[in-house]
C-alpha cells in the first residue's frame, strides 16, 4: 500500500469513528491538529492494535493535545499527542540538557519533540515503579503518548485546582508522600508540580510529567524548591491545615 491510500484509509477509519462521538464534542480541535507524519503514526498504532480509534479531545494544552483513545476490547486511554509546530524548543532543551538518559541532544525540533514525548513515558514509568500514583504509560511512538486513562467511564478526573479536597490535610499528605517518593526512589523532580498538573481520582494522580529532571539536572534543586512552594502555597488557604516549613520540606524530602 502507498502512503498516500495508508493515510486515506486512516483517514476514513478516524472519521468513521468519530462520527460515533457525541457530536458536541470538541470537533474543530481534532480537525486540523494533525500533520502528515502525525497521522502515519497513529495508523501503525491502530495497526499494531494499541488502539482501535481515537475518540474526542480532552485538554488542548500548551505542548499537546490530549483525546480519548480506546482499544479493540473498548478500554478508554488517555492519548497525548505533542504538537510539533508549536512546540518551544529552547524550552525543552533547558529540561533534557542535564540528563544522563539524553545525552545526544537533538537538534531538529521534531526530534526534540520525540525526545519529549519519550521523556515523559520514561519519567512515569520510573514514577509507577516508586509507587508515585500516576497514569500508567502503555506506549510511546515518535510524538504520541498512550497511557492509563484517569476518571470514571469517559468522564476525565478534574484537576485539583477545580475540586478542593474535603480533607485537604489527607490529600497533601498523599502527595507530600508522592514528593518524597518521586526524590527518593524514582530519583525525579518533577519541575511543573502544582495544582494543575495533579488530578482529583481516588486521591491524587500526578500528571504531566515530561519536564521532570534527574537528580544530576543542574536546576533540580531550585525546581524542587519551586514544586514545594507551589504545593504548600496551594494547601495554605485551607484552614486548620498542618502544613511543613519549605525548609523543612526540601529537607525532608532530599533525606535518603
Ligand atoms: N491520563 C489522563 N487521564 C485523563 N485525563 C488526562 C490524562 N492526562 C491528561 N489529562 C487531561 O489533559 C489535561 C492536560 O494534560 P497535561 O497537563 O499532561 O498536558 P499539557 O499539554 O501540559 O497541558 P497544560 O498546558 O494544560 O498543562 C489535564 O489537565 C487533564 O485534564
Ligand atoms: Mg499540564
């Protein structure tokens, strides 16, 4: 087959799906995301049978965009496309220079953007294996991310910026353990942590994890401290709360 009837079959197959979604779901967002290459790669991941079609649009966000994506058995993922046009590459070379896992760092920014999207299913793997709760990853391929979908039925898990816990001093310990745990066994700072990029499922889910660094990163401590900050500043509007010094918070968390 050529690659141009690949892509139109593709093509066909996405829209057929699509169809199948709730009309009022964000079309336009689907329509014109994706580029050529884009859609080679999800036809080889519905070929290789990691998915049967890709559903609506979650988030459009500042690197990606993420959709629905189910499986031949109808399981529900949560696939995060980054995009490459926009992509900022200096940006992303300030989190990948540093790292001893990427030590050729590539110049093209598609490339970078590989490297990204590879980044992230690499720092929630080490994050899972340290009990850190976060989506589990299932696959990566060039710019796409598939991974554990977060919420009840299709129904995404709200950020915890817009679902204040009832037992606030429950729900920092929780991630207070996870910071720890992320330091200290996955040996990661995650270096965009706040209240965005945590969602509200069963407890707290870390999320959005590509910029995170390794100990090595010559910013890990400083990013560290601005995660703390974040998350303590966060907490503070909740009355009665016990919170921990950001002192003794980096100590705590940097003890091994
Ligand atoms: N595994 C998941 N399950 C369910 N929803 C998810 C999942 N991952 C991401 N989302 C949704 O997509 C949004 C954006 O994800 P993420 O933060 O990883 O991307 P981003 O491009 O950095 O976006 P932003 O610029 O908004 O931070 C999340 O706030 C959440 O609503
Ligand atoms: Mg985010």
């Amino acid at each position: 087959m050529g690659t141009d009837e690949k892509i139109e079959r593709l093509e066909r197959k996405i829209d057929k799906r699509r169809i199948r979604e709730k009309r009022s779901e964000d079309q336009s967002a689907i329509e014109g995301t994706f580029d050529t290459a884009t859609i080679m790669i999800l036809y080889e991941l519905i070929n290789k049978h990691v998915l049967d079609y890709l559903g609506g649009v979650i988030s459009t966000g500042k690197e990606a965009n993420v959709y629905k994506g189910f499986g031949e058995d109808g399981e529900i993922y949560a696939v995060k496309i980054y995009r490459i046009k926009t992509a900022d590459a200096n940006f992303m070379k300030q989190y990948i220079i540093g790292d001893p896992r990427f030590k050729r760092v590539r110049k093209k920014t598609h490339d970078l953007v590989y490297t990204w999207a590879e980044k992230e299913f690499k720092n929630l793997k080490r994050a899972h294996s340290a009990g850190v709760r976060v989506p589990n990853p299932i696959h990566v391929k060039k710019n796409i991310l598939v991974m554990e979908f977060i919420g009840e039925g299709d129904i995404s898990a709200p950020r915890l910026k817009d679902s204040p816990p009832k037992k606030p001093q429950m729900v920092f310990n929780k991630i207070y353990s996870y910071m720890k745990g992320l330091y200290q066994k996955a040996r990661l700072v995650h270096a965009d942590l706040s209240e965005y990029n945590i969602l509200m499922w069963k407890g707290p889910v870390i999320i959005d994890i590509s910029q995170a660094v390794t100990l090595e990163h010559p910013n890990a401590e400083e990013f560290l401290l601005r995660d703390i900050q974040n998350i303590l500043k966060y907490f503070n509007q909740f009355k009665g709360i016990k919170l921990p010094t950001l002192k003794k918070a980096y100590k705590e968390i940097t003890k091994v």
